[in-house]
C-alpha cells in the first residue's frame, strides 16, 4: 500500500531558475536567504515575491543543484521598502488595491482580471520584488466617470463608438472574453474604461467591438441586433505531458508562454507539486476543450486545514462523527463503496456524516489502484459508487482521491470527463502503515515543519475504519493544527470552493 506519486520529490523546495551553474547571490543582494529542509512552501512565497522574479534575481542557479544551506537573492539590489501609498500611480487609477500578507504582483494581477505587465503600468514605479502587505496598488485606469462604471455599456465620448456589445455570463472574465472575441488586452479596457474586471456581473454588457467616429444618437445596448458570440467553442488546443523534473518556468519557456499565460491556461495548477506523466495546458484557442483535472495536493486558501478520512464508512466512523460534532467541526470524507466494510451496511452512518455538513467525496468503489485500470474498469468503479450514494444521499460528488494517490494521464482525461476534481494530500499520517499513534503524530508534525498559517493551507491524510485514528489521532491532530493556528475544514472550503452545493450533483 506504498503512495508512489513522487510526493517527495515534488514537496521539497522548488525554485525556478535558469539552469546554469551553482552560484552564490551576488556580493550586493541586500537580501538573502538561506534553504532549510522544509516542505510545502517556497522560497518565493516565504519572501513575498513571485517565482518569475526569484528566477530573475538568481539568474545562475541550477535548480538540480541547490541543496539545504544554499543562499538564494530575495531582493532586488538597490530596493527599499516601498512606501505605504503608492504615490505615483496613475492618476487616472479607478480602482485600489490594498495588498495582503501573501499576495504577489501576479496573484493581485490576476485577481484584478489584468495581466501584471498592465500591473506595473498602473503603477509606475512599482517593484514587484518589495511589495508588502498593506501598500495600495492601483488595479484599473479609468478615462470615464466611475459612476458609469459598473452599469451598462460605456462609451468614450468622442473618437469611437461602440458597434457590438457582450453580455456577461457565468464564469466570464475580462481574458476570457476579450480573446474570445480576438481583441487585445489594451483595446479591451480602452473599449470599456472603468470596467472591474474583479467585479463583472452577469448580464453586464461590456463593448467588444468599435468603429471611429461619435456613436450614433439612437446608440443603445440592443440597437445593433443580436449579441455577437464568440466563433467556436473556446478551450485549450494543446497538452503537454510534464516530464521528469520539469518546473513551470522551464514548460513556459519551452512552449514560448510567459510564465503568467501559462498559469491562465491552468487554473489551479501549483507549481510546487508538479508531477511527471500530469497534462498541463499550452495553447489555447477556438474549438478547444477543458484540459483535464490537475491533482490538487494542498489547500490554495492560507491557514486552512482540510483533515480527509478515507476507506470508511466503518465501525469507528459514527463515534467520530459525534466528536467531531462537539468541536463543531466539518472535515471530508472519501467513501469506498467495498473495503473495510460494504457501504450498503454503512448507509445510516454515511447519512449522518452528510447530514452534519461534512463534505462526502469519491475514493472508488472497491479501493482499486486505478492507475492499472482502463478506461471501462474505471468507469465501472466510479459508476457503482456513484449508485449506491445517489440511493443512499441523493447525489453525487464532484471531488474525487485516487486510492494510494495513484494515477496516469488518461485516468485524469477519463475523470475530467465524468465531472470529477482530484485531489492528493501533502500531509500523510500513514496511519494505513504504522498503526502506532507516537509514529502518525511525528510524520504529521514533520510534514508541515517550517510551514505556518500565514504561508500554507494543508490537506492531510487519515483512515478512519483504523481504530487508532479514529479514537486517538484524530482528536490529537484537530488539538495540534488549531493549536499552529489553523483553520480544520472541508477540502472545498480550503480550495475557496466553499458551497457545498457544489461539492455535489444529482
Ligand atoms: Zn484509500
């Protein structure tokens, strides 16, 4: 029952940078810092700087190379502490940004619905590399009344009108829309001055086309007939299969992306658990499809816990219910629907766990290692499961864990298919192997050694038809992660999938 991802490669410290030779941080980098044997978090995220930037200031590290001890530049020589305000941003700035602990150039960039070259624009001056919590940045240029902003089409007043207009749907963003109708970022927020990308509303009728000249006095939303859709169905047109070793940076460079447009192509990705055989996205356009699930191996929002029992229901699953009632705590649960026991038997129990809130997922039906299944076993492994819940809750998940963390390529494109998010862990109590509480606590408190609630979210693993981690461990671990200062949830909540309607469907 060995897991046999290369988890433990992919937790150890990750940093992109060119590979040339080992060498140390110039004399005059103001500041440095020096690489322990922790996991689960980067040097890029501890210093508050993007990866692109960390590889721009250690242009001469060797990724293969670097070890426990090396130094690497953290800052750029000649910065200082910004001040508080950004003064000099553009005058026209429409919109604020106050800058969160964690945050970096590209997270607010991409939150804000811009790319971070606009980024900069908007702020002249602004280094990227010394951006600290509480500093406001500007996030949108306006030319119009910001009155006019949020509601309806707007119009520039004289040197061009508005001949077409998009009404916003669901899941829409500025991106998806404006290459979806083959424009520019640039003409995009000309064409729409003081539009909040962050803040699109459904229905919202955003310009995306233009002709010179003042706009007509009859110019309305509707008067040019029907709304232009996009040609073809918008997607990703082509895959890459990760290699061994590769990091983000070097898949970019490779598929001549900036680092950023390819992490748009995928969302979710996290470069530090990169795995080799995973597809990843690398061009988009018309006709494309969705890419296939990245696995998620840790929680994206900060200071979240998602504590995950897998293999039950079992005899030991209802007690634990009823502890975990008196914390008032809500966790996940990935089913089986024939291991320790048969689900049939188990009905009432996994009724309650629904019942209570905790968040109900996929493991397959007979605990299978899916990545020796084709397509039609594993169909029929996630369909019996998926029976038995739909008779016993009345739906079925939209999450999913491979058995033993184990998967290939075509059983991501096949769970995609079938509607299914993956997820990992990063935490493994190895409770399945040891059975001995002392051992399970130490491999918890290593996994997430040198990992705080400021830089990293987790999601742990755990068996609950296993006596000891039901009755003893589990009590042990929610004391010691809320202790640290963590937030115990669902593993939707700890992604910022936070409804659980949809962590279902019928
Ligand atoms: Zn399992």
């Amino acid at each position: 029952m060995k897991f046999f991802t290369i988890l433990g490669v992919a937790a150890a410290f990750v940093v992109i940078c060119a590979p040339e030779t080992l060498a140390a941080p110039a004399a005059t980098c103001p500041k440095t810092y020096t690489l322990l044997p922790t996991k689960g978090t980067t040097v890029a995220s501890k210093a508050k700087i993007t990866e692109k930037v960390l590889a721009q200031l250690n242009p001469k590290y060797d990724c293969k190379k670097i070890k426990v001890g090396d130094k690497l530049c953290v800052q750029a020589v000649g910065s200082k502490a910004p001040s508080s305000v950004q003064s000099s941003a553009a005058p026209k700035c429409f919109s604020w940004h106050t800058i969160s602990s964690g945050e970096s150039c590209w997270s607010i960039s991409k939150d804000a619905g811009i790319t971070q070259d606009n980024l900069v624009k908007y702020n002249p001056g602004l280094n990227c590399s010394t951006i600290q919590p509480g500093q406001k940045i500007c996030t949108a240029i306006s030319s119009a009344a910001p009155s006019k902003a949020s509601t309806g089409p707007t119009t520039t007043p004289t040197a061009f009108h508005c001949t077409s207009y998009y009404s916003v749907k669901k899941n829409d963003t500025c991106w998806s829309i404006w290459t979806a109708f083959g424009q520019t970022e640039d003409k995009f927020m000309a064409n729409n001055p003081g539009i909040q990308c962050k803040g699109l509303q459904l229905g919202q009728q955003v310009c995306v086309a233009t002709a010179a000249g003042p706009a007509p006095s009859s110019a309305s939303k509707s008067s040019s007939g029907a709304t232009p859709t996009p040609t073809g169905k918008w997607g990703c047109t082509k895959l890459h299969a990760i290699g061994k070793d590769e990091t983000c940076w070097a898949i970019s460079q490779a598929a001549k992306l900036t680092l950023d447009t390819f992490l748009s192509y995928n969302p979710g990705l996290d470069c530090r658990f990169l795995n080799a055989g995973v597809n990843v996205c690398i061009a988009q356009g018309a006709g494309g499809s969705p890419p296939p699930p990245i696995p998620i191996y840790t929680c994206t929002k900060k200071g979240t816990f998602a504590i995950t029992f897998d293999d039950g229901p079992y005899n030991f699953t209802d007690a634990l219910l009823d502890y975990l009632d008196t914390q008032s705590l809500k966790v996940t649960f990935f089913i089986n629907g024939k291991n320790f026991g048969n689900i049939y038997d188990y009905a009432k129990t996994l009724k309650k766990a629904f019942d209570r809130g905790h968040q109900i997922a996929h493991h397959t039906w007979s605990h299978a290692n899916i990545s020796t299944l084709n397509e039609a076993a594993l169909r029929s492994e996630i369909t019996q499961l998926e029976v038995a819940l739909r008779k016993i809750i009345g739906c079925i998940p939209t999450y999913f864990r491979p058995p033993f963390g184990a998967y290939n390529a075509d059983n991501l494109r096949v769970l995609g298919a079938m509607g299914y998010k993956v997820v990992v862990w990063d935490v493994d109590s190895e409770d399945w192997l040891v059975e001995n509480l002392k051992k399970e606590q130490t491999n918890y408190q290593n996994a997430i050694k040198g990992t705080t609630p400021a830089d990293s979210g987790h999601i742990s693993l755990q068996h609950d038809p296993h006596k000891i981690t039901s009755q003893q461990l589990a009590p042990w671990a929610v004391d010691y992660v809320k202790k640290l200062g963590y937030k115990v949830t669902t593993v939707g909540d700890c992604l910022g999938d936070s409804d659980p309607k949809n962590w279902y469907r019928p």
